[in-house]
C-alpha cells in the first residue's frame, strides 16, 4: 500500500510543473488516476472462491509395459561395473505396471514454491522421489532449493522419467548413478545476467544412495557442482551443453557377489568417488515450431575415478587398496517426423578402464575371478530403437527395441510397449 | 586495445540505456509494448508468428531473458502454461513471478469469449478462462493497451507521461483504423468460413463472418484424415467461401480440402510477423482483411 503511494505521488511529481501545457499535463494525470484504479481493480478481482481455491495444482502419470526379453531382467547385471543398488534392470517380462507418479505442486507464499513428486511402485510401495522447497524471491538470480530433487548434474538427470525419449536409462546413468541422482540436500542456482544462458549450481547432499553409501555421520556425504550453458543458434535450433562434478566418500559401500566357486562373498569400498558428466543437447525445428517436425540429439560422457580400500569377505576379511577409473557415455537422436509420431535411435557404451585391485594383485589369496563385477575387463554397450505415437501432448504409446550386451557373451535383445499417460494439471516441461 | 575496452564496457552497461526490460510471450505484445515504451523500453520478443503458441519450449535463451526483466507480457488465460511457468521459477528473478507487478497478462484487461461451461481433457485442449487468441479483436488491444500503458508507468513511474502520452496516441491512430477497417471489411459480414484451429475467433466474432468448420476435430487434436471427410461432406449443406489457416499451422490438411471443395486456401499472419506486411500491429489487421477480402471477389 505504501509503496502504491509512492508511485501514485511519483506519477504526480514526474508530470512536468510549468509546462505551456497545462491542461494536457492535468489530462494526462487524470487519466493515469484512472488508469491506476483499473489496474488495481483488476488486481483485487476475486477469480475463484470457496475453499478450494488455495488446492495445489495436481497430476498424475500412469505408465505400463508389455515386454518380452532373451535373458531374465531380474538377473541383469553390468558386467565389469560395482552394482550400483539402482533399479536398472530392464521393464519386466510380460505385463507390468510402471510407477505411477503423483505430482503436486504450489506456491506456498510469495517467497516459497513446493513440490512433491510420489512414486507408486508396482511392488504397492510409495516412494518419494522429490519433495522440495523452492525460493521465489532470492533474486539476483539466485535460487535456493532444500528437501529431496532431481540432481542438477549432467542433462538427462533433471529429466522426470515420464519424459524421457526412450522407457530406460542410458547405460552411464545406470552404472554411476544408479540410474538418476535424487539426494537429500540443498541446491543453490545462479543464472548469470548475460543473454548467453549461463547457470551455475552447487549442491550439498546426505549421500544417501549410489554412488555414496548412506551413513550415519555428521555433515555432507556428497557435494556436487555443475555449470550450465546455452542459446539458440537462429530461430530455429536451441543448445544447451553442461560440465559437472560430484564427488563422494562412501564408507563401506559393499555389495554381495559369488566368487569362482559359487560361494557367497561379501565386497565393500571405502574412499572417495570423483565423477565428472559432460553434456550437450540440441535441439532443432524449422522456425523453431516444433509441432510439425523437431529433431533432439543428445549426449553425456561420464567419467568416475575412485580411489580407497575394499574389503573381500568370504568368511574371513581382506582388506587391500583399490582405485579405479572407469568411463561410459551415450548419444541418441529423436526425429519426429510428422505430426504425432517420432522415431529415436540411442547408442550407450561403458568403458571397463583400468581398475587396481591390491588384493589381487598382491596375492592375497582370491584372483580376478573372484571379484566378478569389479574386475571382469569388460566394455557393455547398448543399442535401441524406438517408436513412438502421441494422440496428444497428454498420452504417448511407445514401441522400443533394444540389443543389450551389458552382460559380458550374452546378448539380451528386448523388445517392450510402453504407454504413458498424464492427467491433471498441465506441468510445463524442461527443455 | 582501448576500443575493445570500450567494447567490454558497452557490453558490461546493460540492460542499456532503456528504461523498462521487457519480455514479451508473443509478437503482438512485444509490438505493443514497444507502441507503448518507444525507446524507453527494449523489447525481447520470445516467440515468432511461425511458431505455434501453444507449445513453445522453455529454452535456456528465455530463462536467461527472463532473468533480467522488469516486466512480462504474456496473453494469459492458460496460454502459455507449457513453458512460462518453467522459464518464470528458473529466471532467479523475484520481480516478474505470478501475481508480481512484473508480470502482466492480456486476459487480464480483455473480454474473453467462448468461455468453456465446463472442462475436460476429452473435449480437446479447451482453456478454462476462454479462448486465449484475443489479440484478434481490436477492441481487446486497445483495452490491454490501456492497462499495459498503465502498469508500465507504475513500474517507471519517471516516464509515466511518455508512456501514457503515447498510450493516448496509440488509440487515437487504433480508433481511427479500426473504423476504417470496420467500413472496408462490410463485404465480409456473414462470410462462411472453414478454419484450423478456433485461434480467429475473435477476428470471426468482430467482422461478423461465420465459422462452418475446424480442420481440428478438437482443439489442439491435429487433423485426421476421417474428420476432413466428414468436414468435405458437411459443407455440401454449409458451404463454405474459403479454407483459412494461420501461418503457423501445418498447411496440408487446409490446402487438402480447399482442393476437394475447390475453395481458396487464405493464410492469414495470425500476429506480428506472420507476413511480409504484418510488420506490427496495424499491419496485421490490414493485412488479414485484405486477405479475406480476397475471397470475396
């Protein structure tokens, strides 16, 4: 209200005093008075009463697939890869319910936007995925963001998995990820004030998952920064590219395996896990209007060093140093080629890299054997088409076919329907 | 050296030397708001006449305009509900979020028409607040001017003379040409039209002509090769006198039947830029009628 005063007496002042015309100049300021009634007039207009007028905006995703496979997905593995604990594995045989997610989301008050985003699991678990807090009124070009969210590292991460191109991560995102980051944290974003779109973001995590180990000390477990840049080249294509880092310390971050012998053995790292993700995305329309015909090629390179101790248990404990530096990425294009229909074509690829394994290599008794996804000198990759026809921007039938040699001398070749579905409130969409 | 110097320092003085950023959603308000700002306001235009306002992506190049706005412009009314919302919550800027004297929309000031009874995703992509396209009555523009004008003086309140003294020459040229268009447009009165997209509702309901068809079986649903059969059957009892598209829509399906009913295929710029003479706003009412008009002969 003050502050409505001031500009109503700087309106005033500012029209000029001894002016030849006055009776223009108290024309105007008339004219501005009712003006200023409209706009707050217009401002005050109730659009909606009742109690329900304040309820979030709300929608939901059904998702669902049909899918037949050459190997068995609940045996999937990445061979030459610590298992990452992630749900990785490829959509089930047969018919499966997908997560159905539930989003909800508002502003809280004029400083604070909330969201939840639920995962109803097929197994009849909810899972949240996403509840954070969001500052509005920062400015400066800061945002702040606290609770559970989408990692901003590397591009596909941020994605939500219902608007993914393709039903299943990349291959990198499976392997060092565990197929997407969503920590417990806080974010802080700085959008540059330069026309060249230029971000730049630090988070501080509990380090509750994959590639960290969730533990019960004090502090940060996982830190990450990432830097975001991007524009349009013309009218008709739009980029964006993105450096980022994520490092953690995980403290026994074990997995249990078999050696040679088909014996239980129990394997845990200690130490610091460093990754680095390069991206880019383009994106491209004639004139920018996508509605027709729009082409999106996409890629990540990701590279993970780690360096520590891992321990060998099979009934008695070893304990020797381990580093190791291990790379993966992937590139598909997605063409859609008239109205409704697009097709995607997505290469994936996993370095094996080199890996030190002391226990090993000093002889303490198991040998390469016996570490079998840590030392199986192994390159997974992955290729995999898709189809897909969307009635409307809210429904979308997919067709995916996908030869998968994630496990070393085994070719798994899948072929899957996939349906999504999105009611509710219209979200908007990333680029 | 000392020119790139003062280059760096040129580059380093913005937002410039103009008063008011803005960002506009679409063409025909970034054209009135620089009507309206002169060279007080520097104008940044989001989307161009050939892209389709309903699905427009939130590309890195508008959030890092956003960033920097003092003011959006944007149609309201659902619109833009695919993007802006996105661009808004990412640009880090306090002063253009909802609600925010920064942000703006044309709904606001309007009157809107086919305002839906109820609302259901099965009836097509329908908009609760009505039909968004509401530029293509001049007696909205000039109401959204009237209080455009007004919310960019509050916000430079030191220039809110210049502001509503152009606002005031603004409808004085508006009024003038929208009489003028009113007496060349008599021909058209009671036109039966076949249209894409109900996006000319307002132009339809001003001049009076008539709409007997939409390409699109439901708003937003693109054209299926079995509703423009039916479309083709239906006009042997409601003839239509032209097939009429704007020009960001996918011409095949309008020059199709246009060629089955042996019909003239109008494009019209729909906004701002959307033709070679449709350079603002006056231009794109010209323009459009000549082109309707067209059909008449």
């Amino acid at each position: 209200m003050v502050r409505k005063w001031i500009c109503v007496t700087a309106l005033a002042v500012a029209v000029p005093q001894a002016h030849a015309q006055d009776a223009e100049a108290q024309k105007l300021r008339e004219e501005l008075r009712q003006m200023q009634q409209r706009v707050d007039a217009l401002e005050q207009r109730p659009r909606q009463t009742g109690e329900n007028a304040f309820n979030p905006s709300i929608s939901l995703i059904l998702q669902g697939t049909a899918a037949r496979s050459s190997q068995d997905p609940a045996a999937y593995r990445i061979d030459g890869f610590a298992p990452s604990g992630g749900e990785v594995a490829p959509a089930p045989r047969s018919f499966s319910l997908g997560e159905s997610e539930l989003i909800i989301s508002a502003n809280i008050d004029p400083y604070f936007r909330g969201q939840l985003t639920a995962a109803l699991t097929p197994e009849n678990e909810v899972e949240v995925e996403e509840a954070f807090f969001q500052t509005l009124g920062l400015g400066k070009g800061f945002t702040l963001k606290g609770g559970r969210f989408l990692s901003g590292i590397g591009y596909q991460n941020e994605i939500h998995q219902h608007a993914w191109d393709f039903q299943d991560a990349p291959l990198p995102y499976k392997a060092f990820l565990g197929g997407r980051l969503n920590d417990d944290g806080v974010q802080l974003r700085w959008l540059a004030p330069t026309d060249l779109f230029l971000e730049f973001g630090a988070e501080l995590g509990r380090g509750r998952a994959f590639p960290s180990a969730d533990s019960s000390r004090n502090g940060a477990g996982a830190w990450s920064l990432f830097a975001h840049a991007g524009g349009d080249l013309g009218v008709s294509t739009a980029w964006r590219t993105g450096l980022s880092y994520l490092q953690v310390k995980p403290e026994d971050r074990a997995f249990e395996d078999s050696d040679s012998l088909g014996n239980p053995v129990s394997q845990s790292f200690s130490g610091t896990s460093k990754l680095w993700i390069a991206d880019f995305v383009l994106k491209w329309a004639p004139n920018g209007n996508a509605t027709i015909t729009n082409f999106k090629l996409q890629g990540e390179y990701f590279r993970r060093d780690e360096s520590g101790s891992l321990t060998y248990d099979d009934g008695t404990a070893l304990n020797g140093a381990y580093a190791s530096r291990q790379s993966g990425w992937y590139l598909q294009g997605v063409y859609q080629f008239m109205p409704r229909w697009r097709a995607g074509l997505r290469y994936d690829r996993l370095d094996h890299g080199t890996v030190d394994n002391a226990i090993v290599t000093g002889g303490l008794g198991p040998s390469a054997a016996d570490f079998g996804p840590l030392m199986t000198a192994y390159n997974p990759s992955r290729s995999t088409v898709m189809l897909d026809w969307s009635p409307s921007e809210f429904s979308r039938l997919r067709l995916q076919l996908a030869s998968d040699k994630s496990r070393a001398d085994v070719t798994d070749n899948q072929v899957l329907l996939q349906y999504i579905f999105s009611l509710g409130a219209h979200g908007a969409h990333t680029f | 050296m000392r020119s790139i110097i003062a280059l760096v320092l040129a580059a380093a003085s913005w937002p410039g030397l103009a008063a008011l950023n803005i960002f506009a959603c679409t063409p025909e308000w970034g054209a009135l708001a620089q009507e309206l700002g002169g060279d007080k306001a520097s104008v940044y235009t989001a989307t161009t006449a050939l892209q389709d306002p309903h699905h427009i992506e939130a590309r890195p190049s508008l959030i890092a305009r956003a960033r920097r706005a003092d003011l959006v412009v944007c149609t309201g009314a659902e619109l833009e509900i695919g993007w802006l919302p996105l661009v808004l919550t990412q640009s880090g800027n306090p002063n253009i979020q909802f609600g925010e004297r920064g942000y703006f929309e044309a709904a606001s000031a309007a009157r809107m028409i086919e305002v839906p009874q109820r609302v259901d995703r099965a009836m097509g992509d329908v908009h609760p607040a009505g039909n968004p396209h509401l530029h293509l009555d001049p007696l909205n523009i000039s109401r959204v001017a009237k209080a455009l004008a007004a919310r960019m003086s509050l916000l430079d309140a030191q220039d809110a003379t210049y502001y509503i003294g152009r606002e005031l020459d603004f409808q004085k040229r508006w009024h003038e040409a929208t009489a003028r268009w009113e007496r060349e447009a008599k021909p058209l009165q009671g036109l039966p039209l076949v249209v894409h997209h109900r996006d000319l509702s307002y132009l339809l309901a001003w001049l009076g002509m008539r709409e007997v068809g939409t390409l699109e079986p439901k708003p937003g649903v693109p054209p299926s090769a079995a509703h423009l059969a039916e479309l083709l059957g239906s006009l042997q009892q409601t003839p239509a006198k032209a097939v009429v598209r704007s020009a960001y829509q996918d011409p095949r399906a309008a020059d199709w039947l246009a060629g089955q009913a042996r019909l003239p295929s109008i494009v019209l710029p729909f906004t701002v830029g959307g033709s070679e003479r449709a350079k603002d706003l006056f231009g794109l009412y010209e323009d459009s009628i000549a082109r309707l008009l067209g059909a008449t002969k």
